[in-house]
C-alpha cells in the first residue's frame, strides 16, 4: 500500500463533516516506535504511516472514550470516530458490533490489508535500536530495514510475529473505506506453542504455568490494552465481591488470569495485544489461542467474523458437546 | 496419597433437578459418601465459572455441577448455557494443570436419586485419586 494513498484517504476521512477523528498509526518518539495517532483534520494526516512496526491494535480505544454526560442545553457530539484497521483488529471491531459495544453508526472502519508485522521484541533484540531514523518496508517475501545509509534485507519468518504467523484474516473483514489491494491469506496452520503445552502431562503443565503466572505482576495491561474488554464495572476492581483478590501471590495471579482468559473465551480475535504489552513476558496469546481453538473446533464458532453473529457465551445450541458431563 | 485421604467436594446443584434429586437419593436411603458440600442455586446457568475457581482457591479438591438433563431446566434453557461455559471452562483448567478429574459437571433429574448416588461415588473417587489439590490454592486458609 503506498503511504501516499492512506494519507490522502486519513485526510479525506478526517475532514468529513460527520467524522470527529480519525486513529491511525504514527511514528514514535525514536528508533521503532510507533504511536496512535488522533487526527482531527487534513493536516495531521501528513503523520500517518503503516508499517510492520504497527502492531497496536487501534480498535481499543474505540471503547476507552470515556463518555461525559452532555451539559443541559447542549448536544451531545454524535459524530462518528474513524479507526484504521489491520485484519485481526477489524475482527475486534466485528466482535465489538456483535456485543453491541459500539454501533456501526459511531464507526468508520479504514481497512488496511497486512502482510504481517513485526514482532518488536526480536526485532529489538536482532537489531537493536539506535536513535537514527529507522523505517521498515514490507517486500516481495520479507522487510526491509533502511537504519541511516544502511539496508538490510530480512526475511519473512525471521520477524515475523507468531499471531501474524497463525492468522487466518489479514484482509479486514469489515471496513468502509479499503486501502490497497486484499494481500494473500493463508492456509490454517498447527499452533506449535498450544501444542506444546497440550503434549506435556498435567503435572508439567501445572508447573509451567505455575512458573509463568507467578511471574504476574498484576498491572492489568493485558486487560487494559484488549480491545474487547471494556467493562465500565470489571469483576477486577470490584470488592463486593471481591472475585480476586488483590495481593500479588501465585494463588490470586491464576485466579486472575484464568478469570481473565475464560472472560475472553469465544470473544478473542488474536491480536496478541496482550502478550505484547505483558512486562511479564507471560505467554498469554497461547491461553488465548488454545480457547479460541476450542471454540472453533468444538463449538464450530469463530468471534469477530461476522458482524450479525450472536455472541458465544449468551447463545447455546442444543448440540454443543457434552462428552465431558457424567 | 494415602486411601484415607477424604477430598473435600463442593457441589452446586439446581433447585428444581438436582437437589431434589439429591434429596430423593436421601429419602430412599441411598448411601453415598459424605465429602460433599451442598451449594443450592436456583439453576445450573446460575454458576459462574469463576465460582469453581473460587471453590479451588478456597481449599476445594473437586467441583461438581449438577443441573436438569438438557430440554428440561426449569428456566428452559439456563442448563444448555452453563454446558457451553463449563465445557469451556473444564478446557481451560486442564491447559493450565489442573487435573481433570477434579471437575465434573453431571445431569441428574428429581426422580435420579440412584443416578445421583452414582455421580456423588464417581466424584468423590475421583477427587481422591487426584489427591489434595494444591495447585493454586490459597496459602493461609483458616477453615
């Protein structure tokens, strides 16, 4: 996609009398970093990009405007917000439809087809930052990395992150206006790190994820980064009841992120925001994954496809599985 | 773990099925082992999955769910919701390390109270092979 064309789309978008700001990704303070950015008219639009740097998943602060009650005598501003989407984060904004999170009236989704991102992590750790200008490019089968005067080709499976290697949806599933070309999807294939963990007994699994979830710092980015959970009242921050507790210990860290994961059962769209944010470095995409690929086999239910689905923790059929009931 | 060791079960049942089908199991004199603890809740799509992690936390080695057999909850179809959640849920204890056999989930009528016997041996057994459970149990319980 050329820059120049979302930019000239961002503007368009931005200047619509019905449109109070549009979210797009922009350059950070230095090296990799990538920013959301609010654009509010033509101008601001110069400062968007898109690259494999931006793995954000913007559709998150569609629900974190907080909403002020109007003033008596003045209108509320009904205008609509418009949001750049990657595949994975057009799923969030579907998944947000069918839970009736945010209505189609209150969004303009500007899809951008991805070939994949980054993970920043390895690339940080393969390259390390410098406070040069850098910029990657999506190639024919790779990035390319442009640090000063130097280009260094590299390839597809040296960077690329594990949710963009597992993703099935690359091309927005929604969108109303479409930038670019559809990019290629690809085949479904095995998730090695679920499946990693599933071949290890109960013992060793419990002890693996012992040692991750101790790790637990309990910041709740993970859960204040998710796209999908934006309860105004969340079961965390009550006290009563208080549903877990808020010493940090491995007792109430497992109950919090198996409160945390099962809440997200059939509503994650893997976008792997919250192992990325996670200071922790706890593997919380594979939880996520391994329940999103219960759902899809057991249940034949996939979140953040279609936007009329009903959702899947208020709906039953009458034939769901029930193997495991004596 | 030794054969004396007695699990401690907690057990949500439905109003309307399974705690009267637990009573009838009491009325017709059906022995069935002691280790339960009794929770009655108006339907079985009453129990939040986080109520069995919470039972876990509090010094439970097993949960059991018991509810009206699917097409006859009393609220018509609160049971088909909690088979959906609890399935899910049953998916993700085991991912993380919890022994399966501490959580089951049965369908037992008003009229099964021998079913119900059944149910009550095959969990209670189950959670004694298991052992006590003490994954992420809280440290400091004083009950």
């Amino acid at each position: 996609m050329e820059l120049e064309q979302l930019q000239k789309t961002a503007a368009e978008v931005a200047d619509r009398e019905d449109v109070k700001y549009v979210i797009g990704w922009k350059k950070g303070s230095y090296g990799y970093r990538v920013a959301p950015g609010f654009i509010e008219d033509a101008a601001g639009a110069a400062e968007l990009i898109f690259s494999p740097l931006c793995t954000a998943n913007l559709a998150t602060y569609l629900t974190l405007v907080e909403k002020l009650p109007v003033p008596r005598g003045q209108e509320a501003d009904d205008r609509k917000v418009a949001v750049m989407v990657k595949g994975c984060d057009s799923r969030a904004v579907a998944q947000l439809l069918v839970e009736k999170g945010i209505g189609r009236e209150e969004v303009v989704v500007i899809g951008c087809p991805c070939p994949g991102v980054v993970d920043p992590e390895l690339l940080a750790e393969k390259y390390p930052e410098t406070e040069e200008t850098v910029e990657i490019k999506w190639t024919e089968d790779g990035f390319l990395l442009v640090r000063g005067e130097e280009e260094i080709e590299i390839s597809r499976d040296e960077l690329l992150a594990e949710k963009c290697r597992l993703c099935r949806y690359p091309n927005p599933v929604i969108s109303d206006v479409m930038l670019g070309e559809p990019v290629e999807t690809r085949e479904l294939v095995e998730d090695e790190g679920v499946a990693e963990i599933e071949n290890r007994d109960v013992d060793e699994r419990a002890a693996y994820w012992e040692e991750q979830f101790a790790k637990c710092v309990r910041c709740y980015s993970c859960r204040n980064v998710c796209p999908l959970c934006y309860c105004q009242d969340c079961i965390l921050d009550r006290l009563n009841p208080t549903w877990v507790n808020r010493a940090v210990n491995f007792s109430e860290n497992t109950a919090f992120n198996i409160a945390r994961a099962f809440h997200l059962a059939g509503r994650c769209i893997e976008c792997g925001e919250c192992e990325r944010v996670c200071p922790a470095n706890i593997p919380l995409g594979r939880l996520n994954r391994k329940l999103a690929r219960e759902v899809r086999d057991k249940y034949g239910f996939e979140p953040g496809v279609d936007p009329e689905a009903e959702p899947f923790q208020a709906s039953f059929k009458p034939d769901d599985p029930e193997d495991f009931i004596l | 773990m030794s054969a004396t060791f007695e699990p401690n079960i907690v057990a949500f049942l439905c109003n309307w099925c399974s705690y009267a089908g637990a009573d009838l199991a009491g009325t017709s004199r059906e022995r069935y082992p002691a280790n339960l603890q009794i929770i009655r809740v108006m339907c079985s799509g009453r129990v939040n999955p986080l109520y069995v992690m919470n039972a876990l936390q509090q010094g439970a080695d097993g949960v059991l769910v018991s509810g009206c057999h699917p097409g006859d909850c009393h609220y018509m179809e609160g049971n088909y919701y909690a088979r959906r959640r609890l399935g899910m849920l049953k998916d993700l204890m085991e991912f993380i390390g919890v022994d399966p056999r501490r959580f089951h989930m049965s369908w037992v009528s008003a009229s099964e109270g021998h079913k119900w016997k059944e149910v009550v041996e095959k969990t209670v057994e189950d959670a004694r092979e298991a052992g006590p459970f003490e994954g992420f149990r809280r440290r400091q319980i004083d009950w």
